[in-house]
C-alpha cells in the first residue's frame, strides 16, 4: 500500500469541554474535517494553537494543509474598527493559523482554506472582510445548504465545473481581495464563495464547510496536490 499523504488541520482550544466523565480544557476538531481528508485518501493530522514562530517547522513536515472555520477573525489584524455584530476575538489560534498560511505559501504546501481558513488566507495576503452579512446563516446553530457558481478558468471551476450547493454557515466574508487571489466561486448575490492564487501555487479557500456534505471533490484535489508536489522545504 502507497503511503498517504499528511494533511495538517488546525484546531482550537476551549476552557471546557465535557466527555465521559471528564470536564476539562480540550484542543478539538469537529469530525467532519479529519474524517473528509481520511475518505478523500490523506492522513490527518491535528494542529492546535501554538508559538507561531514553529509555523515553519511544523509545515515542512506536511504534505498539505487545511485551515478549519471557526470563529470571527479578530478585525485588527486587517486594520478595521470592530463591528458589535463581530464575534469576540481567538487571539491564540488568530496568530497561529496566520503564520501556518504564511508558511504554507513560503513553502509551497497546498493549501485549503475552510470558511475561516478563506477569511484568513485573505487577511493574510492584506485583504479585508465584511464583518457582518446579511442572508447566510438560516439559523443560529445549523447549516444551510446554498448554490455556488464558480467561475470559468479557475482551479475551482475545474474542480467543482459550473458550481455546486454547498453546506454554508457564516455571518462575514471577503471584502477587498488580498494581493494575488483572485474570486473563483460565487452566491448568487455576489458574495465572494471562493478565492485562489493563479498557478504554479495550490492554495484555495472556500467560503462554504464541506466537512458538512459529502462531495470530497475538493479535499480529493488538495489531496492530489499534495501528493504531485510537496512542499519545497521538505527533505
């Protein structure tokens, strides 16, 4: 058997997390995510927050990264005011999964930005975001399902050809792109759904949670990308 590939997915801290009969702090991952990159043919492997200055060490172990959703990024890190509808800030796991994108780039590792993960990659080449949206969250705690059309010649055209419905929760999205993506995917008001940066480099963010569904069309393709070129800094 052909070894797989390790697909690093970040993850985050909580205060209180209760199993069995433990109540303790937990860093945690909703299963959907390590069990998507497992049916599309990588090995997961969890990242919780840590000194950003190991970012590059630990990327050049990887094959692949997916950055998770979760919270609300923290708006100073894109130079705006905080909006009240804005969640409160994860300033640990905010550092963190800046400097992962970061390294990932420098590298060459691919990348899959996930809701979040989109925002972030986005902040992290100096974008901005809407802090809060109208009309993409149905209902506080439960996932909606909506229609993307991606655009043609774009990476996420060729994987995902014409568009898709896709499972969505979110309350913000991309502003003004960050230097070098481009919209590969949109909703039907015009909200960006997806960004990319043009070739030679594999890194796409998606607004929408595919962990949710069942289509691994994309994480099959971060996958494939993984295995086609791994990451520059790998001995």
């Amino acid at each position: 058997m052909s070894s797989q590939p390790f697909i690093g997915i970040s993850t985050y801290f909580e205060a209180s997390v209760k199993w069995g009969v433990w109540e303790l702090p937990a860093a945690l991952l909703p299963a959907g995510y390590p069990r998507l990159v497992q049916a599309s043919g990588g090995s997961a492997v969890m990242l919780p927050p840590h000194d950003p200055a190991h970012a590059a060490q630990v990327v050049s172990r990887l094959d692949g990264l997916v950055i998770a959703g979760g919270p609300d990024v923290d708006p100073r890190w894109y130079g705006a005011a905080r909006d009240p509808r804005s969640g409160p800030p994860a300033p640990e796991r905010d550092a963190w999964e800046l400097a992962l994108i970061r390294a990932a780039l420098e590298a060459g590792t691919p990348l899959l930005g996930i809701c979040r993960g989109m925002q972030l990659l986005n902040v992290a080449l100096g974008g901005t975001l809407v802090q809060h949206l109208e009309g993409h969250m149905d209902t506080v705690g439960a996932f909606g399902q909506h229609p993307v059309t991606t655009v043609p010649g774009t990476r996420c055209a060729a994987v995902l050809p014409g568009g898709s419905d896709v499972p969505a929760y979110h309350h913000q999205a991309v502003d003004r792109l960050g230097e070098g993506l481009v919209a590969s995917a949109h909703a039907a008001d015009g909200t960006v759904e997806a960004v990319e940066l043009p070739q030679p480099a594999w890194a796409l963010g998606v607004q929408w949670h595919p962990e949710m569904g069942t289509d691994l069309r994309l994480t099959r393709a971060l996958v494939a990308a993984a295995v086609e070129a791994p990451a520059l800094t790998r001995s």
